[in-house]
C-alpha cells in the first residue's frame, strides 16, 4: 500500500466525496423547483470558503491568462445547472454512474493536446469502468431521453472542468488559486441569473440552508481532493477512472442517507442492491486494473 502515488489516494478520496455530494444534491430539490436557484446555492457555500481564501491567494492569473478563467467558471456553472437539472429527472443513482462516461472524451482530449498514453491495462480498466455502468444503474439504461440527455450534456461538462484544470496547472495556477476560481467565476455567473429568474426571491428555509451547507462542505473537500491529485499525478486520465468510482460511493451514500431518514433520497429494492452491488464490484476491479497498469 506504500508503493501507491499519493495522488492515486486523492482522487479516491475526491471520488468518495463526490459521490456523497451528488446524492446530497438530490435533496436540496425537495426545498425548491428552481434549478437555476439551487444551482446558484449548492456553489454558494464553497464560496464562501474562496473568499476567505483569497487575500491570502496569488491572483494574477486574472491578468495571465483571463480566458482560461472564464472558460473554466462557465463550464463550472454549466454542469452545475445541468446536474440539478438531471437529477429533477432520475435519481442520483442513474445520473451519478453515467457522469462517468465523460472518461472516454477525456482520455481523447488528453491524448490530442498532451499525447498523453498509457499501458493496455489503463484502457482495459477505462473500458470496464463503462461496463461497470450498466450494472450501476440496475443492467438497464432506460429512463425518459430528457433526463438521460441532460445526464449526458452533465458529463460533457463535467469532462470540460477536467481539462480546464489541467490546462490551467499546465499554465502555472496553483492549487489554491484554482480552488478559488472554481468557486467565485461560476458564483458570479449564476448569481445574477439565478435572481433574475427567481426575481429576487430566496426562498431560504433553516432546513433548506442546512442542506446546502452540508452539500457545500462536502463539495470543497471533493474539490480540494481532486484539484491536488490533478497537480501531483498529473495524469489526468488515470485520475478521471479513478473518479468512476463516485458512482459506488454513491449508491452507498444513497443507501445510509435513506436509514438516515433525509428527504429526498430514493429508496431501492434488494434486487436492484445485488445488481448495482455486483456493478460496484466490476467497477473496484476495473479501476485496480488501471491504477496497476500505470
């Protein structure tokens, strides 16, 4: 267990928690139908993180390199409105799985732009990290085509954050600075927007802030997670498979947060249990295999 990069055990740790934060996300939909407005909320409390995190942060890449920047807040608060959008249609254990799929545009892109390659083994894994899907979301893919074509657009998305972030490590941001423009560039773009459509209403509850905050604080850590395995690995591929693993941790959180009785989880049946827990197994084997053929 030594001998295991330190960046792999990030990226572990950044998939667990994301797939805590993806099913939490799920509830903060039974306080508001307003998606452009939980979108704008769930990003609210890792910015409150960022803003105290910035006097003591080098912000000259708002002059280097302003495009990057922006592009990387955009495609932030892009798959966050998609995301809540998915997850109003199916239940995070269908939509987390599938966000997955997003390793085989970046495995593409980081092959085009870093002719980035690995051993058989890497691939063997990507590919049964896919398969594993299948399984995740009960051997079946059925749902309504707009829920799947917003889970789809999500893991787009979600796979454009990817590149953004190594693309800006590549032109010399830090960790620390990536974090805060993660946060406050996709805040400032949905803010107004989320006002505009909710006209101003916040429609806060104790329950609702809550939740948020308990989302919130899960998503810095996934963040801070993953930006670190990003920096050190710098093996933007390998880091992505190992993030498939969000979708076991989820169907995990969404099995405790249902004992935990909070509202808005989905409750499974025994059979659907075996069928994702048999997927869970696949999916643990098949990023094994590509942490091993690195």
């Amino acid at each position: 267990m030594s001998g295991v990069p330190a960046f792999v055990w990030l990226a572990l740790l950044g998939a667990f928690l994301q797939g805590f934060a993806f099913a939490l996300s799920r509830q903060l939909l039974v306080y508001s139908d307003n998606r452009m407005q939980v979108a704008f909320y769930s990003l609210l409390a890792p910015a409150t993180l960022a803003f105290l995190m910035a006097p003591t942060t080098d912000l000259s890449g708002v002059t280097r390199a302003p495009g990057l920047i922006l592009g990387f807040g955009a495609s932030v608060a892009g798959s966050q409105l998609l995301l809540m959008e998915a997850m109003k249609r199916a239940d995070a254990s269908f939509v987390t799985p599938l966000l997955g799929l997003k390793v085989f545009f970046v495995t593409i892109a980081a092959a085009l732009l870093w002719q980035e390659t690995h051993g058989p083994l890497v691939y063997v894994g990507a590919v049964g990290t896919f398969v594993s899907l299948f399984f995740l979301n009960d051997a079946t893919f059925r749902a309504a085509p707009v829920s799947l074509l917003f889970t789809l657009a999500a893991a787009l998305l979600f796979g454009c954050n990817d590149i953004f972030v190594m693309l800006m490590l590549q032109a010399g941001f830090t960790v620390q600075e990536l974090v805060v423009y993660s946060m406050l560039a996709p805040l400032l773009i949905l803010g107004p927007l989320g006002m505009i459509q909710s006209r101003g209403s916040f429609g806060m509850s104790w329950r609702y802030f809550r939740a948020l905050l308990g989302y919130g604080l899960v998503q810095i850590g996934a963040l801070l997670a993953l930006t670190g395995a990003f920096a050190i690995g710098r093996q933007v591929t390998l880091v992505v498979i190992i993030q498939n693993l969000r979708g076991v941790f989820g169907l995990l959180a969404v099995y405790l947060l249902a004992i935990a009785g909070l509202r808005g989880i989905e409750r499974l049946t025994r059979r659907q249990y075996l069928i994702r827990a048999f997927g869970s197994v696949l999916m643990a084997i098949s990023v094994t295999l590509a942490i091993v053929g690195s």
